[in-house]
C-alpha cells in the first residue's frame, strides 16, 4: 500500500511538471514576454520544486523496503 501511494504521488508530480511546462510557453509565447521578471522567477523556481518532489518520490518509490 505504502508502494502505491509513493507511485501516486510520482505520477501527481508528473502531471503537474506538464501543467507547469504549459504555464510556461503561453507566458514566453503567447504573452510575449509581458510578465514581470518576478513571475518568471517564480515558475522557474515551481518547476524546480515539482521536478525535486519528482525525483524523491521516484527515489523513495525504488529504494522503499517493506517493514
């Protein structure tokens, strides 16, 4: 149970690295560039956390020993 939990949440992470990723081009190419350097920053640093939660859950989900 606790595998499929730590799978769940590999697959939650994806999916909001993809939405992240779609924030991302409609700002650089659909807004042209109109945003504040602030919000650039912050989706740079949201994409950072999501792909850091991806990559304990992926560990966590590999190296998981059952008690």
């Amino acid at each position: 149970m606790k595998k499929l939990f730590l799978i769940a949440m590999v697959g939650l992470s994806l999916a909001l690295i993809i939405v992240e990723i779609n924030f991302v081009i409609n700002d650089f190419l659909i807004d042209n560039l109109d945003n504040s350097i602030g919000n650039i920053f912050g989706m740079i640093v949201g994409f950072c956390g999501l792909f850091a939660s991806y990559k304990d859950a992926t560990w966590k989900a590999r190296n998981w020993e059952d008690d």
